[in-house]
C-alpha cells in the first residue's frame, strides 16, 4: 500500500502546482471527465493551486480536457517529448536521433509488435485495423496517417510505441528496448500493452523538473497523481503523490498516498483527501 498511511495528517504539504496523468487517472476507463473530477480542478486553482497535465498522447489528443478544466499552464504530451501552451503552440520539443528511432522500430519489430511513430502533429501506423488502433482514434479524436515506410518522419519523431495484446511479450519488450537504448532514450510501458520510446529528457520525471524551471514552482510544492509504471519517476520528482487505486502494487509503493479507482472517482476523492485537505471526502 502507500507509504503514508490514510490517517497522515490531511494537507500537511504545501503544495502550489497539481500535476496528473490523463488515461486511467484523470479520465475513467472510457475517457470520460467526471463532473466531480471538474469541480476538484476548479477548486484547486480556487485555492491559488495550479494545474497542469501530461500523458503519452500527443498534445492534440488532450484537448477534450484543456478546455472544460480550463488550463492555463503548459500541457506535456508525449510524456514531455512536446510542451505546448493550451491553444497548442509549441514550447519545447524533444525529438529522437534517427539512429535510435532506427534501432527501437528494428527490435520492436523484431518481437513482431506493431509500431506506431508520431512526428509533428501526424500518427503514422502500418495497418488502420492494427491492434488498438481504433480505441486510440477515438481517444485522441484524430485519425492515423497509413503507412509500412515511416521515410522523413523518422527525422523528427517525439514518440515510437510498440503495440501487443501479448502482455509477456511487451514486458520482455520493455526490457530489451532499455537495455538496447540505454541512456540515449527513455522507454517505458504507458499502458500494459503500449511500450513509449520517448527523447532520454521525456518521461514523467523529467515533466516535473521541466516544471519547475517553466514556472518557478519548488518540486517539493508539486502534487502528482498517476496509475502505471511510467508515472513513478513523476511521484519521485515531486513532494507529494497519489496513485489510483487501480495501479499495480509497484506503482502504490512509490506513491505517498493511495486513492480510489479512476472509476471510483479516485482523482477527484485524492485531490479532495490529500490537497485540499477535506477530511470528510469520500
């Protein structure tokens, strides 16, 4: 479980930044914002809280909750490989050298798992009907360009993703790419069966220390909340973290606290419980 216990004294940290995951943590299972979940942002930044977001979609894929939440601070797709401000403008951008978009598509490939490449604003995918390809449509709202040859778009790639329902096969996966890779990549399993290859500088970790250059806000100030093994390296960047109750053992661990499932509303209940200090919030 985590590893303060659920009578530690309720906003005992100042915290003056709330960063969160999107899927599985912000959004429930069918990528819906919870009106609860809405009124927990608006009561935060009521309190001078800011709030900001990162996932390992693209940028654009994050719009349906920019603007019901309201956000004003910079948004970090690909798990940071892109910062942009909330009207899409490009802050940063942290792309992959060719030669390691190179050599991760080549040991993806051969564990005979599918490979998506994002570059730019496009998706790139070698089959429409591939595995998860239609789910991550309907997620981002936008549709993937096809094609076997990624070509120039290998120049510029933020993100690579292996993609298998094998979910043996994928943790295997993980752990060649990153001893392949080493230090030249980040590579990180964002979902069981989705493996991010992402900039050395773009995961969660490096969001919150990117964070606080960009606004000025102490790590120790910074609230993460998050539900997979990617979203460790943020909980132990920042003072105070939450992870949901749907999270695997290994990733409550590493949280201070540990909320409620994303269907059982465990964002809104942890930013409740653990921010806004409600003692009463169930």
């Amino acid at each position: 479980m985590s590893a303060a216990s659920d009578n530690a004294p309720q906003g005992a940290t100042k915290i003056s930044l709330v960063l969160a995951d999107v899927d599985g943590t912000l959004v429930t299972k069918e990528k819906l914002l919870t009106d609860r979940a809405i009124r927990a942002v608006h009561s935060l930044k009521e309190r001078g809280i800011r709030f900001a977001i990162t996932s390992g979609r693209p940028p654009k894929g994050m719009q349906m909750v920019i603007k019901p939440l309201a956000i004003t601070e910079p948004v970090a797709g690909f798990n940071g490989g892109l910062f942009v401000k909330p009207d899409m403008t490009i802050i940063e951008a942290r792309t992959l050298s060719r030669a390691v978009t190179e050599r991760t598509i080549g040991i993806l490939r051969e564990h005979k798992v599918d490979v998506w490449v994002y570059s730019g604003e496009d998706w790139i995918v070698p089959d429409a009907n591939g595995p998860h390809v239609a789910r991550e449509q309907w997620t981002v709202k936008f549709a993937p360009k096809v094609a076997q040859d990624f070509g120039s778009a290998l120049d510029s790639a933020v993100k690579i993703v292996g993609v298998s329902d094998d979910l043996e096969l994928m943790q295997a996966c993980e752990k060649d790419v990153q001893a392949a890779l080493g230090d030249s990549a980040s590579a990180a399993r964002s979902q069981p069966y989705y493996l991010d290859v992402t900039h050395p500088q773009a995961n969660k970790g490096g969001v919150v220390e990117s964070l606080v250059a960009m606004l000025g806000v102490p790590a120790g100030e910074i609230a993460t909340l998050g539900d997979q093994p990617n979203d460790v390296l943020m909980f132990r960047k920042s003072g105070l973290s939450i992870a949901m109750g749907q999270a695997s053992d290994e990733v409550k661990q590493a949280a201070t606290h540990v909320s409620s499932s994303s269907e059982e509303e465990g964002f809104a209940r942890g930013i409740e419980r653990y921010v806004l200090g409600e003692a009463g919030a169930a």
